[in-house]
C-alpha cells in the first residue's frame, strides 16, 4: 500500500530530477567528463529521467489504489503570486490524466535518453544536448503537472525554448539556425493565443468575485462562467478559441504547423522526443486539461475538429511526395496530430488523449529507426539513395517495419486502435464529411508509410558501392529502445481493447474522469445497433487501411515502373505535388506577411535615407547656424546670467555671515534688535 | 488663594527622576575613579538613559498616556509629544556618548564629566518635552541650559571651546531673561504661568488680557528663537558649533533643537492654539528668514563643521515653516522631520569625528578631497548623511522635507513652501560640494587618521541605517508622529 501523503510530498522531484541533471549538465558535467568520460555526463541526465519515470509510476500506482472519485494527488510547493483574494500558487497535480501524460514522458524520454547516448557519441556538444534533453524533460513535466494556467504557462514556454535550443543544437549551420528562429517565432504567435486566453478567464472569473488561474477551481466555476460574456462573445467560446489557437502553434495544424518539418534540422533523437512523441502533443494535453471549456462551447469543437481534419489531410498529402526520410515522418506528425485533435474537436478527449499515447510509441520509435538508418548512412536522409538495408539492419528494419504498421494502421497494432477509436468517434458524432476525410487521410497515411518503408528496406541498395560497404547495424544503446518501443508498439493499442471483441475500454474507464464529457446532442441509440455499427465502421477502416497499404506496395515494391510512368505522364502535376506543394503555406505567409514586412522595413530604409536625412541634415546645417549664436547667447547671457546668480547667492552668503564678526557685544545689539522686530512683527499682522 | 490638593502621580516624574539621580550616580562614579576611565563613565551614563528608554516601552506607560497622565496639578503631562521629543533626546544623548571618548582622547581631554552632563542635559529636556506650566518649562529650560553651557566650554584649556562656551552662556543667559520676563507677561495676562488656563484666560478675547499676552509671546518667541537658532537671534551659532566639541556640537543641533522646538510646539498648540492669528504669521516670518538666510551662508562655508553649523541654521528654518504649518499636519510633520534630521546630522557629525585629527583639524573642504579613496565606508557614510539633510530620496530626509511641504500647502503657506522647495535647492550647493570632493578630486595628501573606534562605527553605522530605513520605510515613525501630535489642542 503506497501511502498517497508520501508520493504527494514527493511530486516534486518528478519535474525537479531532470532540472538538476540540466544544472549538472550546464556546469559541471562538462569538466567530469574530461576524467571520467560520457558516463558523467549521460549517467546523470539518463538518473534523473529514471528518478521522475519511478516517481510517475508510484504515483500512478498510488491513484490505481484509490477509489476513481478521489483520483488526485497534490503538491503545493509555495504561492507564487498573492495579491488580494487572487492566489496563484506553485502547485502539481497528479490526476490520470497528467499520470499517463507523465509516464508518457519519462518512459519514452528515458528511452530516447539511452538511444542518444549511441546517437550523439561523437558529438563535441555531448554535455550540452543532455542538458538541454533534461531540461526539456523538466519544462514537460512542470507543463503536464501544473495545477494553474500560470505554471503550464512556464512549462509551455520552456519546452518552446528548449525546442528552439534543440533544433538549432548544431547552430553553427545557418539552415538550422533559421529552423529553429522559424520555430521560436511561429510559436510564439502561438503564445499570445495562451496568454489571451488567461487574460479571459481571469477577467472573466475576477467579474463573477473569485479571481482564479486554477485548473480545479475553473472546473467548478465553469457553470457559472457560461453566462458571462467577454466582448460581445461568451466566455467559454472566447477562452476555448484562444486555447486552441496556442495549441495550433504547439502542436503544429493550420495555420501554425510550418515549424514542425523545418524543425527536423535537429537532432534525430530531438526529432522523436520533443518533435513526435512529447511536446508537440502539449496542445493536445491542454485541450484535454481545459475540456470543461469545449463541452460549453461546441462551435469551437466543431471548428477545432474541421481545422484538425483539414491538417490531418492536408499533411499526409504531402507526405506522399517527401524523399527525405524525417520530413516524411515530420508530415506524418503534423497529419497524427490532425487525428488527435480530431477527437478533441467531437469531444471524445480520451479518444484523443489515447492516439497520444500510441503515436508517442510508434512515432517515436520511427524516429529512432529513421535515426538508426540516417547513422548507418553517414547521415543521409534521402531515401532515394537507399534501399535494400534490411540485410545490414536487420533489427531497425524489424522494428521500424513495426512502427509504419502501427502508423498505417495495421490491424491489432497500437495505432490501429487509437485511429480506429477516433474514427468511430467523428462518425459517431454525425461529422459525416469530417469521418470522409479522416477516412482518406488513413488511406494516404497507409499509403505513405508503406512507400516509405519499401524504398528504404525493400529493393536494392541505391547508394553506391562505396556507402554500401560501411552500413552497419546501429550500437547496443540504441537498438535496445527500438526493440523495447515496438514491443510497446504491440502492447499498448490493447489498453483500449475494443469492445468489439469483447474488451474492457481501460484507457478510457481511467482517463474519463479527469476530462469533462461532452454533452449528448443525439437522442440515444440502442446499445447494439451502436456495437454493430461500430464493428462495420472497424471493418471499413480496416479495408481502407489495407487497401492504402496494398496501394503502395503495388506502386513502389511490386511494380517500381508504375510510380514513375504515372510521374511522366502527369509531369506539371507531379512537379507541383513534389515540389512547392508543400511549402504552400510557406509561400503564403511569405507572400503575404514576410514580404509585405520586408518591403515596408526596406521603403522605411529609403525614407530614412532620402527624406529622413535629407531633412536631417539641412537641419543640421540651420541649427549648427543655431547653435552657434545661441552658442553666444548662452555662454555670454544665460551662463553670465546664472553665474551671476550663483555668485549673487554667494555674496549674500558672505554677507550673512559677515554679520558673524565673533564680538559679543554686537551679537547681544542683534538681540535686541531682533526683539524688536518680533515685537512690531506680532504688532503688525494682528 | 486657593491652592488645590497636590497630586502626587509618580509616573510623570519618573524619566526626569531616573535620569537625575542616574546622573548623579554616574558623576559619583566617575569621581570616584578620578576620570581615569572614560569607558566606564560612557557606559553607565549610557546605561541610565537606555533604563530611561527602558521605562518608555514599559507596559505601563500607554496606560499613562491613554488616561490623563498629568501630574503635580497639571505642570507635567506623559503625552505623545513629550514621550516622542524625550525619545529623540535620549538616542542623540546614547549617540553623543558612544562618540565621546575617542574624540575626547584624540584631544586629549581627560576629565570625564562630560558624561553625567549629557545625562543632566537630557533630564532637562526631558522636563522640557513634558512640561505643561511656563515656570516648570523654564526649570527644564535652564537644568537643559546649563548643562550644555559647561559641555560648549568642556576643553577649558582650548580658545575656541572657551569662547564657545563664554558667547553661549552670556547670550544664552539673555535669552533666558526674556523668556523669563515673557513668563511674567503671561502671568499679568492669565493669572497662571499653566498653559492650560493661560489658554481658558484667553478664550475669553478680553482685549487687555490679549494684548499682554501678545508681549509676553513675543517675548516667548524670542527666547525659543535663540534656543533653537532661527533668524535673527542665530548669531551665536555657528561660533559656539564651531568651537564646541564635535559630539556636543551633534548633541547641541540635535538634541536641543529637538527639546525647544517640544517647547515651541506646546506653548504655542497648549496655550495659543486658540489663537493661531496671534503667532503664525510671526513664526512664517521667522521661518523664511531661517531658511534663506541659513542656507545662504553655508554656501561659502569653507569648514565641514561651520557648514553644518549653517544647516542645522536651515533646518530650523524648514521646521519652522512645519510649526506655523498647523495642525495635525504640520506638528506630525516637525516630529517626524526631528526624528529624520536626527538620523543625517548625528551621522555626519560622527563621521566628522572619525576623519577630523587633533584641534579639529582636517575638517575643511580641500582636507576630505578623495576621502573615497582612503575611507570608501566614511566617505558612503558622509554622502548618505548629506543626501538625507538635503532631501533626496530614499532618505529620511526627504520625507521629512515632503511632509513639511505638504502640511505648508495644505494650510495655503505658498510662499513658505515654495521657499522650501528653492532652498532645498540651493543647499545642494554645499552638501554636493562635499560628495564631489570627496568622491571626485584627488587626495590632497596622506591620510594618518587611525580607524574609527566602535562607538564611532556604531553610530555611522545606526545613523546611516536609520537614514535609508526611514526613507524607504517613513510609515515607521510617521505613524508614530502622527499619534503623538493628535491629542494636542
């Protein structure tokens, strides 16, 4: 029996572990490692993550041994910000809903910790990428365990700066330095929307007497908040508009996604960790957090849902026609983050909550499988030049095979579960054009991560001789994770066991009572017609799925010349589709807000330079002209005329004090006369 | 005549009793060891006036000053005031006391009376702070008076100290007959030399009655004139500050000028508050004359401590502007101004006696040029202690000066509070002088000065502490001040 009091005293040290692995990192780790080697350096950083991965599983041990109503551990540290009745104090809480956000966390961030200690080996900046990876790690865990919009407002922001420490972590390029600027930038866009929606809800909650940013109080004064209104529009709608407009930013769908491929220029263990599997799904989590918000405003859900289907297709699309292996799965990120807001957006936030989880394992173990393959290539990521490594890596091949199932949505692997509980869940809902294009988009990603796999794994080699001989099967630290991740590639989906086949919805039974249930709009339906339903929509996404898949291996495995001649038959439309398609939104924000802005900085250049000083320096001249007789003016009557005052004073002075000439007698004299004058003095002004 | 039933209530006379007999007991004591040990002497002396002190935060006072606490038929009274004014003249005493012995041994000084003097000095201020009848406020007056007048002349073998101490004493003397003889004008006026029915007396507006006391007011004014050095009875000043010994100097602008204006502030809110036509205008008059002229000649001040002596001329100026300000802003503001003028003036005359060498030598302005560079801490010490006089924030003096200002606005005394504004103004030009020196010019030669001792240290260190504590944290004696001045007519 773990004692609740206990692991609540000890929450702290979930986001505090990594935070002092960063300190050592920054500070000292470097001067250990010149004795000891990297031990000193990831033997920490890897410590701290085991630290908070232990801690998260106690307290998730310790929630499963209470009753579902009491599900909740707290720790506050002390209070921040104290003004009047408004208190923002520093407070965690361990509810399941940050539980599976936690052990999300440390557990694959542990993982990624051992991969990068094979991956970065040779890396000169060995102690810095431990320190910024826990620091990462502590800005996460400050972000899902905050118990107020202020402290996952610091969380938010530090895995924003960690990100953009991360992308630009080789910053000596500047391709990477500008991915990282362009990152930075594009979130905090993203940022004004989180803080808006604080200002609301403060406002808002400040009207109605009790002033709060915390997450526990908001959820009993939701009812009352509904009423309220904040310029012309309800509170609720206001606030949930401006959450999700930050979750765009942070978790990449239109329009903010364009950070996430450029953001690929990172390391790949970045790539898994921050860019796949954790931060970016840190808007997911605030939706999920802030869900008693959607439930009262069901337009934003529906825009929230139309926004993350259009993402979902529009990035998978892309996808299609990527050749380098990260941005294929960078696209494939924005596309399964699509998906999960998608849940979100029709309210079914576990649903959402659960791709989470199950895209956290197979995306982050096809990054590292990417990562594997980029370090046996010498750290080429095209995949035209590949092909054929199964035989030199049979391992990645094996669990990277894995991943892209469980990313098309093979049957029984994890992402086909969490997909096809979100599938079911639009339909369910009655978006019947929502369910169509989800459905499309699970054909294209089937189709993707098919193509992917086979012009890397299938064929021949296509690198040349020379690369061929140095490929090689990537070190011990780094295949372990892969094999640990597709095993949970396997078992997770199982969580949610589908209750088709007779299961228990676990993930839901757990997760649901932290998130606020969306109201049913449709009278109910019988109970088995819905199964059935259900077991058909299971069966259609199955087929869609195989077909995507069937698709691709026809056009890139079975029959090679097929992609190409259908290529050179529609050459416009190809060159397009592989080409600018991608950057479309690029091209747009560059047409019409980078370049506007250029132009007016340039003509403000040019009216500086023309106008500006022109006029400058004829005033120059006119006032030099000036200067000189004021010049005059000055020294001979303002400075005479303050000299004379000073001197003025000064003789004053001496006079005053002349009258001091130390003989008594005249002192006395004084006296008297000074007598007299209080005397006429109190005569006068009677 | 009908004399009422003489009530006897202790409590009233116990911080003058404590402080007379402990001043004897030191003065015993100290002649007993034929002054051979200076240290003993300051600390018993300083003992006395920390039980003095002592008695004050005693549980038992508030209940003396909640009830009506006037003792021997109304001659003394425990009130804010005198409880606040009697405070200010013991820290200055305790202050005065920790400088002397290094300065009295720098000199070579050794008799060591000078500690029992401070103790008289202060049981007479503090009959002056509580007296409430003219006869008993003219005791205080003179037990205050001739205490100081002995400790002006306490190097008798140094000219200065002794033509100090002969100017002080003979004028001082006059100025004690006619305050004496403004006491016999109000005794033909009133019929009593109590404040409280000089006061009854005049609420009848009998136009003999008033006239009579309108001479012996003005006699009045004219002895608390000289007493706390406003123009035109300032003259004696800056000699007798010059020549004085530098710790009594600081006792002298400090602790006197605090016990005559108590003295001021009650005969003039006691027996005339009535009647504030009868006087305010003269004590603007005073008050702007003050000011200027103060401030006027410690611009060519070439001598830290004649500079200084000029201030402390300014000060009473600015003090007086509070006075004829009113009441209850401009009382609370001269108490709080008295608290802060304190914490700069002994702190700067306590640095004056850690860099000064024998005879008072090295006290002139080209003597502290790059005082920064030798002393860092005197020379911050100093600085601070000169902001605060000139009323720059955050220190005390600034708000000493703001509250005055304010309270002289509010009674429509534009005229006076603009003068304060200009003044403050220009006594930069002295005070700045200084820090310049001290900070910008270079050492004009070799510094042999030994290290302050830790009495000297002591005070710096409160003095300086309290300047920046009461400019950051004025609330602390504000409110203080504000209580002591609320129960006064």
């Amino acid at each position: 029996m773990i004692d609740p009091h206990t692991i609540g005293s000890l929450l702290c040290l979930i986001p505090l572990a990594p935070l002092l692995g960063a300190t050592y990192n920054a500070f000292i780790g470097r001067r250990v490692a010149k004795s000891m080697g990297h031990l000193a350096v990831h033997g920490v950083a890897c410590a701290a993550v085991a630290v908070s991965l232990l801690v998260s599983v106690a307290g998730f041990a310790c929630l499963v041994s209470m009753p579902v109503e009491a599900r909740e551990l707290r720790q506050t540290l002390f209070s921040w910000i104290h003004v009047g009745s408004f208190d923002v104090p520093i407070e965690l809480v361990f509810d399941p809903l940050s539980a599976v956000m936690c052990l999300v966390v440390t557990g694959i961030g542990l993982l990624i910790h051992v991969y990068s200690i094979g991956y970065m080996h040779d890396d000169p900046g060995y102690p810095r990428f431990f320190c910024y990876l826990n620091l990462f790690l502590f800005a996460m865990l400050t972000l899902v365990l905050g118990g107020s919009l202020p402290l996952v407002f610091i969380g938010w922001e530090g895995v924003g700066l960690c990100s953009f420490l991360l992308i630009g972590f080789w910053f000596a390029e500047s391709k990477n330095a500008a991915a990282a600027t362009k990152a930075f930038l594009v979130n905090r866009v993203g940022d004004l929307g989180f803080l808006a929606g604080m200002v609301v809800v403060f406002s808002a909650t400040l009207r109605i007497g009790s002033p709060t940013l915390s997450f526990s109080v908001l959820r009993d004064l939701a009812p009352r908040l509904q009423d309220a209104s904040f310029l012309g529009a309800a509170v609720p709608v206001v606030a949930a508009a401006c959450f999700f407009f930050a979750a765009t930013g942070k978790s990449a769908q239109i329009p903010l996604f364009v950070w996430l491929p450029d953001a690929m220029a990172g390391p790949t263990p970045v790539s898994a960790l921050i860019h796949a599997a954790t931060m970016v799904t840190a808007g997911v989590y605030l939706l999920c957090r802030t869900s008693f918000l959607y439930v009262m405003a069901p337009d934003v859900g529906a825009v929230v849902a139309l926004v993350a289907g259009l993402t979902a297709c529009f990035a998978a699309t892309v996808a299609l026609f990527q050749h380098d292996i990260k941005k294929v799965l960078a696209y494939s990120t924005v596309s399964q983050l699509g998906y999960m807001f998608l849940g979100c957006g029709v309210g079914a936030f576990g649903a959402g909550l659960f791709h989470v989880v199950t895209h956290a394992f197979f995306k982050a173990l096809l990054f590292l499988g990417a990562g594997s393959v980029i370090h046996a290539m010498g750290g080429e990521q095209d995949v035209r030049q590949m092909g054929g490594l199964r035989k030199a890596l049979p391992v990645t091949t094996a669990t990277f095979l894995v991943g892209i199932l469980s990313l098309g949505g093979f049957p029984l692997l994890a992402g086909f579960f969490s997909k096809d509980v979100v599938l079911w869940r639009v339909l369910a809902s009655g978006h019947g054009f929502l369910y169509g294009l989800a459905l499309l988009t699970s054909a294209l990603t089937a189709f993707y991560s098919i193509r992917l796999a086979v012009l890397t794994f299938g064929g021949a080699f296509r690198g040349g001789h020379e690369r061929e001989h140095h490929l090689h099967e990537s070190p011990r630290s780094m295949t372990v994770p892969l094999v640990l991740l597709a095993v949970g590639c396997i078992v997770v989906g199982w969580l949610a066991g589908p209750t088709w086949l007779g299961l228990i919805d676990r993930f839901a039974a757990w997760v649901e009572p932290a998130l606020a249930v969306m109201p049913q709009v449709h009278e109910h339906v019988d109970a088995e017609v819905e199964e059935r339903a259900e077991i058909v929509a299971t069966c259609v996404a199955v087929v869609v799925g195989l077909a995507g898949m069937g698709g691709a291996w026809v056009m890139f495995g079975w029959a090679p010349g097929v992609a190409r001649a259908l290529a050179d038959r529609l050459p416009v439309l190809h060159g397009y589709l592989a080409g600018r398609y991608r950057s479309v939104f690029d091209d747009v924000y560059d047409r019409c807000i980078v370049r506007p802005l250029l132009a007016a900085t340039r003509a403000l250049a040019t009216f500086d330079q023309k106008v500006v000083d022109g006029l400058v320096n004829g005033a120059a001249a006119l006032i030099r002209l000036l200067s000189r007789s004021s010049g005059w003016f000055d020294g001979t009557l303002v400075d005479g005329f303050f000299q004379r005052c000073a001197d003025l004073a000064r003789a004053l002075g001496r006079a005053m004090a002349s009258v001091q000439n130390g003989r008594i007698q005249s002192y006395l004299m004084t006296l008297g006369w000074a007598l007299a004058v209080v005397l006429l003095l109190l005569e006068f002004v009677r | 005549m009908h004399f009422p039933p003489v009530q006897f209530d202790w409590i009233a006379a116990v911080p003058m009793t404590l402080l007379s007999v402990g001043g004897l007991g030191v003065l015993l004591l100290d002649a007993k060891g034929k002054g051979r040990n200076p240290l003993v002497s300051a600390g018993a002396a300083a003992a006395v006036l920390v039980a003095t002190l002592l008695w004050f935060v005693h549980p038992l006072v508030p209940h003396a000053t909640a009830a009506d606490a006037r003792s021997f038929t109304s001659m003394l009274t425990v009130d804010g005031l005198g409880v606040f004014v009697t405070v200010v003249c013991i820290l200055t005493g305790l202050g005065t006391l920790a400088l002397a012995p290094s300065y009295m041994a720098r000199e070579g000084v050794k008799a060591g009376e000078i500690y029992p003097l401070v103790v008289f000095a202060v049981a007479g201020m503090s009959v002056l702070a509580m007296g409430t009848d003219l006869m008993v406020l003219f005791l205080g007056l003179e037990i205050m008076s001739l205490a100081v007048y002995v400790l002006a002349g306490y190097q008798r073998t140094v000219d200065g100290s002794v033509e100090a101490a002969l100017k002080y004493f003979l004028l001082g003397a006059f100025a004690s007959a006619i305050f004496l003889y403004g006491i016999t004008f109000m005794y033909g006026a009133a019929g009593s030399v109590r404040l409280d029915l000089v006061a009854r007396a005049l609420a009848s507006d009998n136009p003999n009655t008033v006239r009579l006391a309108q001479i012996g007011l003005a006699l009045l004014l004219a002895g608390l004139g000289f007493k706390i050095a406003a123009v035109p009875f300032h003259l004696w000043t800056p000699d007798v500050y010059q020549g004085a010994p530098t710790p009594v100097t600081a006792f002298m602008s400090s602790a006197v000028k605090a016990a005559a204006f108590a003295l001021a502030l009650r005969i003039l809110r006691v027996g005339f508050g009535a009647h504030p036509m009868l006087w305010t205008e003269a004590v603007k008059w005073l008050a702007i004359a003050t000011m200027v002229v103060g401030n006027l000649a410690a611009l060519v001040q070439r001598d830290l401590k004649r500079m200084l002596a000029y201030s402390s001329i300014a000060h009473s100026g600015y003090l007086l502007a509070g006075v004829a300000a009113g009441h209850p802003a401009g009382t609370s503001a001269v108490l709080f101004y008295l608290a802060a003028y304190l914490a700069g003036n002994l702190g700067a005359f306590a640095v004056l006696v850690a860099i000064g060498e024998k005879g008072d030598r090295n006290l002139n302005l080209d003597d502290i040029a790059g005082l920064y560079k030798t002393h860092p801490g005197l020379a911050f010490a100093l600085s601070a202690c000169l902001l605060s006089l000139a009323g720059i924030p955050p220190t005390a003096g600034f708000f000493g000066k703001f509250l005055v200002f304010n309270a002289a606005v509010k009674a429509h005394m534009i005229g006076p509070a603009v003068l304060i504004a200009l003044t403050s103004a220009l006594s930069l030009g002295y005070y700045l002088t200084v820090i310049v020196k001290m900070y910008m010019a270079e050492p004009a030669r070799e510094y042999i000065t030994e290290p302050p001792t830790v009495g000297v240290r002591l005070v710096v260190v409160a003095s300086v502490a309290s300047v920046f504590v009461l400019g950051i944290l004025p609330s602390l004696v504000q409110g203080l001040a504000e209580q002591a001045a609320i129960p006064l007519p």
